[in-house]
C-alpha cells in the first residue's frame, strides 16, 4: 500500500494532490470491493430465491445498490483524476 510517514506536509499544491491520491487510490479499491460484494451476494441470492417474489425483489435492490455505489465511486475517481490532470498535470 503506501506509508504514511511518506505524506509529509505539502509544500505547494500538486505535492498536496499527490498525497490526496496516494490516500484516494486504497480507498477507493476498498469501497469498489465492497460493492463488488454487495453486487455479487445479490446475483447470488437472486439465483438462489427459486422464484419467490419477495427473495427477487431484495435480491434485485441488492444488485441496483452494488452497481450504485460502484458507479458512483469509480465516477468520484475518474473526477479526481480528471481535475488532478487537467488543474495540476499530476
């Protein structure tokens, strides 16, 4: 991963944003696979419901809710990286 004690204080604003995405680039590996896995119990609660209504219906909120909260963190990713590169040339 990285360490922290390669973070020191930012001396100009493109090392701040440097250190912004070195803290960014775990976080949100960690947030994707969590709606990885919220995407995946969902598919397989959905295979596993054997037609009843009720058990499709969570398991459908379950899949829209994993496909959500990816799209909206590998959006706020490809946002930050699209600003770091455009503002800063980082």
């Amino acid at each position: 991963m990285f360490a922290f004690a390669d973070l020191a204080t930012p001396k100009n604003l493109t090392e701040f944003v440097n250190n912004f995405i070195t803290i960014l680039n775990p976080v949100i590996a960690f947030v994707a696979s969590i709606g990885f896995f919220v995407l995946l119990t969902g598919v397989l609660k959905y295979v596993g419901a054997g037609g009843d209504e009720e058990r499709l219906g969570k398991a459908k909120q379950l899949i829209i809710y994993g496909l959500i909260g990816m799209l909206v963190i590998f959006s706020f990713w490809g946002i930050a990286k699209l600003l770091a590169k455009t503002y800063i040339g980082v």
